[in-house]
C-alpha cells in the first residue's frame, strides 16, 4: 500500500472508490479498518458511466451487502470522467480520506494515466491511498459476448432501408446526392430505435450498398469514379456507424433504466408488504409468496429446532412441498457453515440436487434457510437476476430480525408491566387494606377493653364502625381479585336476563347506608326498558364502583341520580351516574379509567386504589361495551355513562314480569 499526502487533511469522512472489479473487496476491508482506527464515518462510491453490464452490476450489489453489513454507506454517480467526478465528490462532502485501486487502465487506452495518477495531478483536499490487491489480477482482455441473432433485427433492418431507398428514388431529381444519404440515415437512426445497435450496423451497410449501387456514377455498380461522390459514400458511412451506435447505445441504456425502475417498485413493493407483517408467520408467507411469483418454482423456508439435529420445514410454497435427504443435507451445511449450497454454487452441486439453499443472517446469527427448486427451471439465473434475489433475501433477513426483536421487546415490556402491576398491587394492598383495619382493630379492641363503661350508643356506633369498615375493606378485596381475574384472562361470561330495576336495587344493597345515607339518590329510567342479556355479577360489581365512585365525591347532601336511555339506535341501553362533585377536567377523563390512577384533584382520591374504574371497563369491555367520562349535567359534576348492547330480540321488562306471573 503506497501513501501519497496531497494536501492537509480536511474533513471527517473515508471513502473507497469502487470500480466494479475484484479490487472492490479489498478496498471496503480496508476503508472499514481504516475508519475503525481513526474512529471515523466511511463509505464508498462508484461513478457509473453507463457502462457496466450484468457482472459488474452484480458486483456491485455485493459490495452494497456487504459495505452496509460494515456499517457504512454506499453512494452511485453517473458521470464519464471517473477522476472529476471523485474530485467533485470528495470536495462536495468533505472527504478526508479517499481509497482507490492501483490498476492501470484497462483495454487499449495504454497512454492515459491511471486514476491514482489524475487524482494526484488534479489535486484535492484530502489524503490518497493506493490498495494494491493481494493476489495478482489476469491482464484485460476485452470479452465478446455474442447474442443470437433475432429474426426481428435483420427484417427491421431490411424494411427501414427498402423504405429509404423507395423514398430516396422517388427523390432523387429534387434533391442532390449528399442531401439523399440524409434519408438512409434516417433509416439507420429507425432500425437502431426498433431494433437496437446490430440492426442500425446492418441497416447501414445496406444503406450504403444501396447509395452506391444506385445514386452513384456509374449507376447499378458499386465503383465510384467522381471523387466527391466517394467522400460522400465514405461519410455516409461514417456518421451512420456512428449515429448507429449512440442510438443503440442510447436504446440499451433506456431498456436498462426501465429494466432498473421495474426491479426498484418490485424492491418496493416488497419491503413495503414485509413491513407491514406483524409477525414471522406472515413475513414468511409475504417472503415467500414473493419468491414463488417471481421464480416460478416451489420455495420453502426451513429452521432448526431446539436440540435438532435436521431442519424442518416451518413452511412452503406450493403446500405440500418435500425435500428429499440431498436438499435436506444442503440445508444442514447452509446452516452450519454460513453459505448457500446447491444448484449453481459450487457446493453440494450434485447431479440429482435440484434445490439451492440459501441461509438467512443477521446480526451475525442464523435466521432460517431458503430453499429454491431451481433445477426445475429451464434456464439458470442471469446476473441481474441474481442480484435482485440476493436485495429480495436481504430484506427478507432484515424482516425477520425485525418481528424477533419486536417480540423480545414486547416480553420485556410485559415483563416490566407485571412487575409494575406487582409493585402497585403491593403498594394498594399495603394502603388500601391497613386504613380500614386499623379501625376495625381500634374499635373491637375499644369494645374488648371498654365494654363495662362504654354507653349502649357508644357501642352502636363502634359497632356500625366495625361494619362500615369491614364492607369497605370487602369491596378493596373483591376489586383485587376481579382485577387479577380481568389481567389473566380467567373471567368467564355467564350470561342472563336481568332488568336495570333488579341490578340497580342489587347495587344500592350492597354499598349499605353507610355509603349512601348523606346523599340523595334519585332514579330514573322510563317503564318497559328491554332486558339486559349480561353476566348479572359482573355488571353489578360494575355498577357498584361507579356509585361507590361518585358517592366518595359527592359533597354532604349532594345528589347522585341514576338515569337509564335508550341510544338513537335502540341498539344500547346507557346507564348514566351523575354526582354534584368536582368534576374530572377534560384532559383526564380518559386516564381516570386506567389500573391504580389516584391523585388528590378532581374525582381522584388520595386514599383510592385505582381500581374501581379500571375494573368497571374492563367488565363492560368483556360484554362488548364501553364506559366514558363527561361533565355532569348544568356543568357541574362528573357523568360516567355504561353502554351495554341489547341482543337482536331482546324482552321488556314488561314482558319478563308477565312471564314470571
């Protein structure tokens, strides 16, 4: 590795400069060691020409994996002169460092300097370091790939300079000879439009046969014996071997770019539909699915289980698929050694191997294996294809890891909410259930100890003490124990008939006059309300902590109504609980229905559990209704309305009494 310092070293980036080639690979190893060293953020880049073909757009897509895996970025520039580009770059983002190979240039161009050479020359704002490749590179010779000739280039070709010629022989007397040869090059531009660049060479060659044999002296014979009529023909061939290949060249670059726009929205719409997939089930089947559509061959995606010695089939595309024990033992060393394996990878290639294993990583560990019938194909997988299947089983890893680490996250946060929910009950019980025995102790031991010289009315009211608190603490423990049955999933819905008049006579009996006896409790509901199909328990209890609820903030002789309606629809009946308290403001209405929310303002008590709320929806929500939290009527007050769907053909309570008679 030669270093050459240029200037000063100025800004804070280090960049490879990638060509596509072999070297590629030891300049990312390098950038990225380098940038470890000086704690730096690095990249790299390619300036395309418009020139790379399928190998190299492969080798591209690699370096991308892997620039990306290092942790760096990967950037393209379109430009012809490699140099001026990296210059301008590397001015443009303040490169401090920049790599490039040391390979001469390539083909026949043997007198232009080497890149190294011209960035020295032109000078830049950053420090230049030469890689030089570990092994020795085989000298370029340019490789000639022969397509077979279609049908449709030779007839394009053909009809286009029959059709010049036509139009030039009927032109001829209008127009002189160096204007006619203006009208096979149309010809030529055409057939390089239709058919691309060997079509616009031979529609060229027929284009000047054609002047030649026909417009020349002396006509019908290829000889030219006027010396300007010569130079006409030889530029005419010039400018249409030219204007013939930038036009095929300007057609193949457009089917590329088309070709890359349609590979870009399937990329698209693929990682789009992979992130929408909430877990691994479906983003196998979205992966998958994908895969099938495109390679039209049976794909299974494969994983190991716990203490298993063989991969099992987690799931495939057709239903049904079966690897046979070759596939089988290629999945088992994709997994072990980290590598695809199969048809078209040199590994495990076997005659009667028609599967190519491909394992899925991330984060440094095995996801999972993707299986490929690729021998059923007809044709193996050109480059461009290749690519695009390695991006597709890329995103494929990257989605997998995703759902796995949204399900570790989701344990821990459930984790952490038991936890909290452990914390909090303890705290509740410890508040909660120590005020009301403490009185309960104080006023038995009162009566134990004082009994001889306590009056009959002292007594009493010890007494109704012990009670009052002893139904207080009864209701803290019921809330307990509803909450743990509401979080664990142990509730079960036993449903009856049951009118609103039996569950709000039901309510009211269990909170006593202890809880009631200073306020006014108004009722109304209009006669022949349909009947309630509903667990008659749960809905009580519900109904018991909102009135329990508005009854600790009603002031002294305050009024609690309850109301029963209708909804417009007829589809819900609402049970409404309005206090004269002080209200609950607008930002916490919702918030007051959430497990152990206590405070000291509005409708939450300092000496609450937080649960009477919490467990009133929950035991709405399990019958498939809802609980909310408005202003109370005139603006005063809190109103906390119970809707509870009505069955299809529910009875009055009309008709219940005249069933029951």
């Amino acid at each position: 590795m030669t270093r050459s310092s240029v200037t000063a070293l100025h800004g804070p980036r280090v960049l490879a400069a990638l060509s596509g080639g072999s070297e590629d690979a030891a300049l990312i190893r390098s950038a990225h060691r380098l940038a470890e060293r000086e704690r730096l953020p690095w990249g790299a880049v390619h300036v395309d020409g418009g020139h790379n073909d399928a190998d190299r757009r492969l080798i591209l897509e690699q370096d991308a994996s892997r620039v990306a895996r290092l942790g760096g970025e990967m950037h393209m520039v379109q430009g012809q002169d490699r140099a001026a580009e990296l210059l301008h770059y590397a001015d443009e983002h303040r490169v401090a460092t920049l790599l490039v190979g040391c390979s001469r240039p390539s083909g026949w161009r043997f007198w232009r300097r080497s890149l190294p050479e011209r960035l020295l020359r032109s000078g830049g704002a950053f420090d230049l370091v030469m890689i030089a490749e570990t092994r020795k590179r085989p000298r370029f010779r340019p490789r000639r790939t022969w397509q077979r000739l279609h049908l449709r280039e030779p007839v394009i070709a053909g009809v286009s300079s029959l059709g010049a010629l036509g139009a030039a022989w009927l032109l001829q007397a209008w127009l002189e000879l160096a204007n006619l040869s203006l009208v096979f090059l149309a010809a030529v531009l055409a057939s390089a439009a239709l058919a691309g660049t060997r079509a616009a060479m031979l529609s060229a060659l027929l284009g000047f046969l054609s002047f030649n044999f026909f417009f020349t002296q002396p006509r019908f014979s290829l000889a030219i014996l006027e010396k300007e009529q010569l130079l006409s023909v030889v530029f005419f061939l010039l400018v249409a071997v030219v204007v013939g290949q930038l036009a095929g060249t300007g057609r193949r670059r457009l089917h590329a770019l088309r070709h890359s726009r349609e590979q870009s929205q399937r990329l698209l719409a693929y990682s789009r539909s992979l992130s929408a997939a909430t877990d691994r089930d479906q983003v196998c089947d979205i992966g998958l699915t994908s895969l099938e559509r495109w390679l039209h061959v049976p794909v299974a995606f494969l994983d190991f289980e716990p203490g298993g010695s063989r991969p099992s089939i987690h799931q495939a595309i057709p239903q049904g698929t079966v690897l046979d024990a070759t596939a089988l033992t290629a999945a088992s060393w994709s997994w072990q050694h980290r590598r695809p394996s199969g048809v078209g990878t040199g590994q495990l290639d076997e005659d009667d191997q028609d599967w190519r294993m491909l394992p899925l990583s991330a984060r440094g560990r095995i996801i999972g294996v993707v299986g490929l019938e690729l021998g059923q194909r007809p044709a193996p997988l050109q480059p461009d294809h290749e690519a695009l299947l390695e991006s597709l089983l890329g995103q494929f890893a990257m989605a997998l890891e995703r759902t796995r680490l949204v399900g570790e996250l989701e344990t821990t946060r459930l984790s952490e909410e038991n936890e909290r929910l452990r914390s909090a009950l303890l705290s509740s019980v410890s508040h909660d259930l120590r005020t009301p025995l403490a009185s309960i102790i104080g006023s038995a031991s009162s009566l134990r100890d004082l009994g001889t010289q306590l009056s009959h009315q002292d007594k009493a009211e010890l007494l109704d003490g012990i009670l009052s608190e002893s139904e207080r603490l009864d209701r803290y423990i019921q809330n307990l124990l509803d909450m743990t049955r509401l979080g664990h999933g142990n509730l079960r819905i036993e449903r009856d008939w049951i009118s609103l008049d039996d569950l709000v006579a039901a309510a009211v009996q269990r909170l006593g006059p202890a809880a009631l006896d200073t306020l006014d409790l108004q009722l109304d509901w209009p006669i022949g309300l349909p009947l309630l199909h509903v667990h008659p328990a749960l809905i009580e209890q519900a109904l018991v902590n909102v009135i329990d609820n508005a009854a600790r903030f009603s002031p002294p002789g305050g009024q609690i109504r309850l109301q029963g309606r209708l909804d417009n629809d007829h589809r819900q009946l609402e049970i409404r609980v309005m206090d004269q308290g002080p209200g609950i403001a607008p930002e916490m209405r919702e918030t007051v229905f959430d497990m152990f929310h206590t405070g000291s303002e509005g409708d939450r008590s300092r000496y609450g559990s937080g649960l009477g709320l919490a467990i009133c929806r929950g035991m709405v929500g399990a019958h498939g209704g809802s609980v909310d939290a408005r202003l109370g009527p005139q603006g005063r007050g809190t109103m906390i309305t119970l809707h509870l769907p009505l069955p299809v053909a529910a009875p009055t309570q009309d008709q219940e009494t005249h069933h029951d008679e």
